[in-house]
C-alpha cells in the first residue's frame, strides 16, 4: 500500500551497558506528573536493544525502534546514534 508510514514506536535514551554480543541497556528517561501530589516525579526504565553491528558505546544518546521479539528480554532495535559520548 503506497503512503503508509512505518508506525512503530521510537524512544530515545542514553546506553548504559553494552558488555554483551549485539545487544545493549538504554535508559530511558521521563517526568509523570504524580496523581495526588501533581509534582512531575522523574522515572526510569531500562530496555534491552538490538544492535547489530556493536557500534553504540557506553553514554552515547541513541534512537530506539519496537520490533517484534528478538529474544525473551529483546524487543527493541538501535535505529540511530544521535550523539557519541564525550571521553
């Protein structure tokens, strides 16, 4: 079908791991506004990524894609580095 866009989900996050074969842990990170209190509580969340080539390193920012299940923890794939971490 022409014009149908890929509507996947894409997140954005820092890698906070990448010690295994093609895969890394980004974090990712988001302000909610606490129901009761209405103050804006940081939260985090953790996801494991594909990435192929073992290209993203260690507090690089990086664009995440879903996919579908690549393992039992994997349902994520490294679309892009947006920004390498400075040494």
């Amino acid at each position: 079908m022409a014009g149908q866009e890929n509507k996947a989900r894409t997140m954005q996050g820092v890698v906070v791991s990448n010690k295994m074969n093609d895969s890394i842990v980004v974090s990712i990170n988001r302000f909610i506004k606490h129901a009761k209190y209405k103050k804006f509580v940081k939260k985090s969340t953790k996801i494991m990524a594909h990435d192929a080539d073992n290209t993203a390193g260690i507090g690089d920012t990086v664009t995440i894609q879903e996919s579908k299940p690549i393992s039992k923890n994997k349902s994520w794939i490294l679309v892009s580095i947006d920004e390498k971490a400075k040494i």
